[in-house]
C-alpha cells in the first residue's frame, strides 16, 4: 500500500512538472508520459531509491581486504610537469577469482594520483583507449575553458590532446572524471575517476599528516550494484534519478580494511559515487576534526561527530587514533550504521604530526556579502524530466555570462516537487567559489572554505560568491551523474 501512495504521488508529480495545471486535463500523449514515469518509477523503487528520502543499504564492510592506495603518476620529463592520462578499458579483480570489465585510467580501474604545486607549469597528454567517445574534466581545477574537459571537448576512439596550464590556486585534493554527454554516468560507474593533490608552500609548513598511504589516505566511495556474474552491468542497474548500489568500493576496493598506527591520520574524503550521499562518522562516538573543503583548507580546525558529502563533494578529515579506546573495534560508518572502513590499529606509534589552530586566510568580504544577486539558479525535477531554470541542457544556448576576473553572487534554489524533492548537489567548472549563506543564515563552520561543489536540499536556497580566472565557455550542473546526462545542465560563457 505505502508503494502505491508513493507512486501516484509520483505521477501527480510529474503532471505538474509536465505543465498540467490544476484546472486542465491531461492529453492523451501526457497521460501516456505519466503512466511511463509511473512504471519507471516503480522500476527505480526495485533499483536502490525506495522514496527521495531512502535508499537502499550498504553492505558491511567485512574488513578481510587491505585497502588498496592509488599510485602516484610520476613526471616525464625534468624538463617540463608532463604527464600523460589514457584512459583504458580492462579486467579487474574485485571479487577474488573472477574478472570483471572495468574502464580505468592508466589501468584497468580507477586512476592514480597527479601531485601538483602550486606554480607549476603542467602538461598533460590525454589519451582515449576506449571503444566510445570520451573527455578528461579536472575537477575543482581552474583551468581555461579549452582545457576544462567539459562535454565539448570530446575525443574520439584513438584521438589524443595536449593540455598545458598553470596551477593558480592553493593546496586542495580535487579530481579528474569522464564528461561526455548523456554518458558521464556509465564512464565514471565503470571506474573512470582520478585524484588531483594541489601543494604549496604553506601546505607544506603546516606539519600536518603527509606521508601519502601511510598517514596521508586519500579515500575513494563509490557505492556498485554487481549482476550474478559479479559485473558492472549499468544498463541493467541503472537509475534515472540516480543509480544507488549496495556494494561499497572503496579506492576500488572490496570489504576494505585499513591498518593505521597509534597516530594522527588524515583522510581525504571523496564522495565519487554517482549519487548517494554519505554520512561519515566513527562507530566508537569519537570526533574527528575537518580542515579542507573541496579547494582548501579551512582557517581553523572544526572539530564534528559526522561530515556530510553529496556526490563530488571533499572533505580532509584527521582522526587521532593516539586518543582512541582501540580494545574495541573501530571502524568509519555511514550515518545508517553500516560499516564502511574498519580500521585496525596497530601497537606502533606513528609520525609526529600536529593539527595547527590556523591554516588559512580565507576569507568571504564585507563587499562580497553585500553584492547583489545577478544569477538564479533553479533546480527542479526527478529522473528524465530534470530542470535548470525551467530548460534542460542545449549545448547551443548559453544561459549565462560574466566577466572575467569579476565576482558575482550566483542564487540556487531548490525547488520541491509533489514528493517533497531530494537534494542535488551543485558543481560549477572552472572555479572555487565562497558560499555566502544557506536560507539567508551564514554556512556551518566546515563550509567556510573553498568550495566547487554544494548540497542544496529541497527548497533550500543557497548564495555563492564567485569569480572565473579564465575565458570560455563552462557547465554547471546536478552531480547525481544520471540527472547530468538527463539534462540538468547548463553553460556560463568568462568574457
């Protein structure tokens, strides 16, 4: 019964989307569309989302798998910071004794890490080994249009690009994924996904954690749905208003496990799902402290319970396991409680590192606050019939502009549906951006920072103060992977 209520409110729901007002009758082909979305609906119910509020559950951890830490991908030359990215389709071991066909970057599944400094000169030659087309986006990076990798910038089976920029933003773990349109989500599902470390003179003075897969973990969640021949069958998975799966891979890993010391450990979250949101938080009840958001640093240390990310979104977090009761198991969960990294603490104390009270000068101006709002962002819909300001994507129109170098205050609203309407996060190319107020209140202490990527929950409206470095032409769009490639986006053009 608690199905069927929820799927009229579904159909009723798309009336609405679909323009039928409260005193019309719906056409013939409308009420066809209705009944569709309806059994679509019903599908997707059986495919992870039970309502836009509840998703399925993810399978414990089981912990019998060391974690596996990405490589770091060295430089060519000593000449020049040259690199070259291919992207490749393979078999991985997931599952002990069979393969299962994966796309990865430089190998058979996920990426290794590119470690930048700021200042540096880079060039990056990108390779497409698939059978389809694809791009490479640098996300988070500021960058000109033409390197973006956004979906106008498609290669071809057997084509390649060279890319070269300048690193002009400071110390942050951002990320590099597929673009193509309408195929976004099935790349990045198959394991198309690379971490970026940006450093910088004063990264490198804070004394932080920092030796990389030692003390320094960078953290990879995305959550899978395996067929009965344990492969990545997305077209069968698929979800239009997000594919959710009930297997965790972490950093590509099965049932991980990750061996700390007696130390501070940092973790770089990355929420690399296509779209479930995590919760994260330590089963013993400990805190933990946050001091990056997805372009920075934060000022000062906050310390929290549990940390929120929405697809695409980071978060740098330290826990001290110097401080915790390690006689009991510790392990980080989801905020459901399902186990997502067990943590085996060893007998050795680790490095000496310290968690400065002041890392940064960031800093959101009395002139920005006070700058009027000149763009408005509405976001709207469910599976196929998702919006921005009413359109979907025209790789044609240009539904923006602003001036380079010039800071504006974007507004984004989330617009409710009949059901209540589910939160999308919102990613913007090209820049880092300040988050000015959430409902006209100041952002909590965590997002005082360096954001390219926010949660924006139904009927929430959320102010960003925002500046392009470059020219061109740039998306911005939902980061629930499906609603990307539906069409929930649109185009800014730097002049």
């Amino acid at each position: 019964m608690g199905i069927k209520i929820k799927l009229a409110a579904m159909v009723i729901s798309v009336a609405v989307i679909s323009g039928c007002s409260s005193g019309s009758l719906p056409t013939e082909k409308m009420n066809h569309d209705m009944m569709e979305m309806g059994n679509s609906a019903m599908r997707n119910m059986m495919k992870g989302h039970m309502s836009h509020d509840t998703v399925v559950m993810l399978n414990d951890s089981t912990g019998e798998n060391e974690l596996k830490i990405p490589s770091i991908l060295e430089s060519e030359t000593e000449n020049g910071i040259v690199y070259t990215v291919r992207a490749q389709k393979g078999k991985t071991e997931i599952f002990d004794g069979t393969e299962t066909e994966t796309y990865g970057y430089n190998g058979s599944f996920l990426g290794p890490m590119l470690r930048f400094e700021e200042g540096d000169k880079v060039k990056i030659r990108t390779i497409n080994e698939l059978d389809e087309e694809t791009t490479f986006h640098w996300h988070g990076l500021e960058v000109s249009a033409d390197a973006d990798g956004g979906p106008h910038d498609s290669l071809k089976p057997g084509e390649e690009k060279v890319i070269e920029f300048e690193v002009t933003q400071e110390a942050a773990t951002l990320w590099f994924h597929p673009h193509p349109l309408g195929k976004t989500s099935e790349q990045v599902y198959k394991g198309l996904a690379g971490l970026i470390y940006i450093e910088d003179d004063n990264s490198k003075s804070l004394e932080l954690p920092s030796v990389y897969g030692e003390n320094d973990i960078p953290l990879v969640f995305q959550d899978r749905i395996f067929d009965d021949k344990k492969q990545l069958n997305y077209r069968s998975a698929m979800n239009e208003d997000g594919t959710i799966g009930n297997t965790l891979l972490i950093n590509g890993t099965l049932n991980p496990k990750l061996t700390v010391n007696k130390e501070k450990v940092r973790l770089r979250l990355l929420n690399g799902s296509n779209a479930r949101n995590f919760t994260f938080k330590l089963n013993t009840g400990d805190s933990f402290v946050q001091i990056a958001t997805d372009g920075g640093f934060l000022n000062e240390p906050v310390t929290l319970q549990e940390v929120t990310l929405t697809p695409a979104e980071r978060a740098e977090i330290v826990i001290d396991f110097s401080r915790i009761n390690t006689t009991d198991e510790v392990a980080l969960i989801n905020e459901d409680g399902s186990v997502l990294l067990p943590f085996r603490v060893s007998n050795q104390s680790g490095a000496i590192s310290r968690i400065p009270g002041v890392m940064n000068d960031f800093s959101l101006t009395d002139e920005e606050m006070d700058l009027p709002v000149t763009k408005k962002v509405e976001l709207f819909g469910m599976m196929h019939m998702v919006t921005i300001n009413g359109k979907k994507f025209n790789p044609e129109r240009i539904d923006f502009t602003q001036e380079q170098g010039v800071t504006e205050v974007w507004e984004i609203y989330n617009k409710p549906d009949m059901m209540g309407g589910m939160t999308h996060p919102f990613h913007i190319h090209g820049a880092q951006y300040k988050i000015i107020s959430r409902n006209e209140e100041a952002p909590p202490e965590n997002e005082r920072g360096w954001k390219d990527s926010i949660s924006v929950s139904p009927d929430e409206t959320v102010k960003i103060a925002i500046q392009f470095k470059h020219k061109g032409v740039y998306m911005f769009h939902c980061h629930i992977l499906e609603h990307e490639d539906n069409g929930m986006m649109g185009q800014i053009r730097v002049e």
